[in-house]
C-alpha cells in the first residue's frame, strides 16, 4: 500500500490498529457506497480519480483533524493486510487499494453490487451496519440475508449483462452451477449462492474478457468451461432448485394445517347447502336459471379466490 502511505504521510509514532472483521466490512462499504454515488454524479471524463486517492479524501471528510485521519488510515491498511487472505470482500478491497485493479473495474464491481442490493431488496451498507451493530459472528440467518436464490441469480445477470451479451451470462450460469456441485458434494442442502462469491467471480470475468475481447486469436475460453457445456436456468433449477422432495413435504404439511385453519367444515356445508337449494329451485320452476348461475358463480369465486390466496 505503498502510494496510499505516501499520500497519508503519517504523523511520527502513530501506529495502526487492527479493527474486527465487522468493523473493516463496514468501512469498506461506507467508502463503495460514497464512491458508487460519487460517481453516478460525475460525468465520464471525470470517473478517473484514482482509488487511494478517493479512500483517503472520504478518511479526510470523516475524520477532519490530521491525527485522527493518520489514525484510522493506518487501522485501515493493518486490518487489510490482516484479513486479505480471509476474506474476499476484504480481498477485492486490497486489491482496489493496491491499484492492482483499474477505475473501469472497480466501476464494473459497483454496478454489480447496486444489481446485487436490487435483488436482495436492502443494501450492503445496512447489512453490514446490522452486523457491526451486534459484534459477532453471522448465523445462518444473517447468511442467508447476504446469499440468493437461482432464480434471482437469474434475474441478476440478466441486469448485468442483459440480452446482448448471452456469452457472459452463460458462463454466469455455469459459475452458479459449479459453487451449487460444490456445496451439495459439502452436503450443503441449501441453494443459495453467497453474494461474495457472485462478486468475486464475476469481477474475474469482467477482466478476463476485458483482456480477451480485442484479440481475434483467443476464442474466448472464459466461455468454455465444462467442457463446453453451457448452463441454464432450467437445467440448475431443475437439479439444484429449491423444490426439493424434503421441501415439498414440508410445505403440503403446512398447507393442510392452513387450510384446515381458513376453511372450516362449516363453511364448506353452507357453500354446498346454499348450491343444493338453488339446483332444487331451479329443478322445479326452471325460471331464473342466470340469477341461479350468478349466484353459483360468486359462490365459488370467493372460495378459489381465498384458495389462491393461501397457496399464493
């Protein structure tokens, strides 16, 4: 980190101390989200400002006075170097910092994350602010709040990449499918794909056909991965998706006690008793047989209607 230093310029005896994993992820995301926002406000000639740079401006902004700024930058570069090999949020980070990724990755890398918050309908930021808040590891729950499903993977990728560029969001898929082989090999029951992977692989990608795109002689290999097999939604859903036998059963169960709860017998004898008495009068005097049919109409609307309901 060796520019980021330099431009720091600490103060003499002032040395850094190492943060906890929930307090680096939230600086991390504090210092994206500014930079995400910073740069949808800027125009594109603009967008160049380099990464340590910007990191030590928002340390600046935050902290005002030199001895503080000096403080919480060295915190920052020793809980990096510290969780870089642990971490892969951490990872991307030091790799931003360290400008061994450009300004058109990391604009790639925001873009995704913003993507990525749509389809978990909250942001990294409050995630993280929930985490440090409780200073401890996640459990499964707060795990699965930073995971998602096949489908909205699906739904991920293509807002990423969009219809014309089927070749990225094939092997998209073909990465989802790998970590899904993986965690059931595990014994992981689970589908759901953690977000740090999604970035992870997909920033991969971005760069290897960043690289790739303008040589003619390379036939795009990132492409071709499992044997030139080429994932789809359909194929994941139906190996990997989360109506598994187990799941299945479980939610008949819980059907049978809802319906047992919202449909009383009672109410089912009245709905025939009231159908039987208008058959009958219409048997006998064959006169308002549309009144009759409304009648019946209604009836069993209002029944599936609560039926779609509870199943919906």
């Amino acid at each position: 980190y060796q520019k980021f230093i330099q431009l720091v310029n600490p103060l003499v005896g002032i040395r850094g101390k190492r943060m906890n994993i929930n307090e680096l992820h939230y600086t991390i995301e504090e210092i994206y989200s500014i930079r995400f926002i910073s740069d949808s406000n800027k125009e594109n000639e603009e967008q160049n400002f380099p990464f340590p740079n910007f990191v030590l401006e928002f340390l600046s902004n935050k902290y005002l006075k030199k001895p503080l700024v000096d403080q919480h930058s060295l915190d920052l570069i020793l809980s990096i170097d510290f969780y870089k090999t642990k971490d892969i949020i951490v990872e991307i980070f030091s790799k931003f910092l360290n400008e061994e990724l450009d300004n058109d990755d990391l604009e790639f890398y925001l873009y995704v994350r913003f993507c990525i918050e749509k389809e978990m309908n909250t942001t990294f930021i409050e995630l993280s602010r929930q985490q440090n808040y409780k200073k401890g590891k996640s459990n499964e729950e707060e795990k699965d709040k930073n995971s998602l499903s096949v489908k909205s993977c699906l739904n991920l990728a293509n807002n990423i990449y969009g219809d014309e560029q089927e070749e990225m969001l094939n092997n998209f898929m073909n990465n989802i499918e790998q970590i899904l082989t993986v965690q059931k090999n595990k014994g992981i029951k689970k589908n759901l794909i953690s977000v740090e992977d999604i970035l992870k692989f997909t920033l991969e990608d971005y760069r290897q056909n960043k690289y790739n795109k303008n040589d003619n002689n390379i036939k795009n290999n990132i492409f071709l991965k499992n044997n030139n097999k080429v994932s789809t939604y359909e194929n994941i859903q139906k190996n990997y998706g989360e109506q598994n036998t187990n799941n299945i059963e479980e939610k008949i169960s819980r059907l049978k006690i809802i319906l047992n709860t919202y449909i009383k017998e009672k109410e089912l004898d009245v709905f025939f008793q009231k159908l039987l008495s208008l058959y009958m009068v219409y048997e006998k005097n064959k006169t308002n047989v549309e009144e009759i049919l409304a009648s019946i109409k209604d009836l069993v609307s209002k029944k599936v209607n609560l039926l779609i309901k509870i199943l919906f």
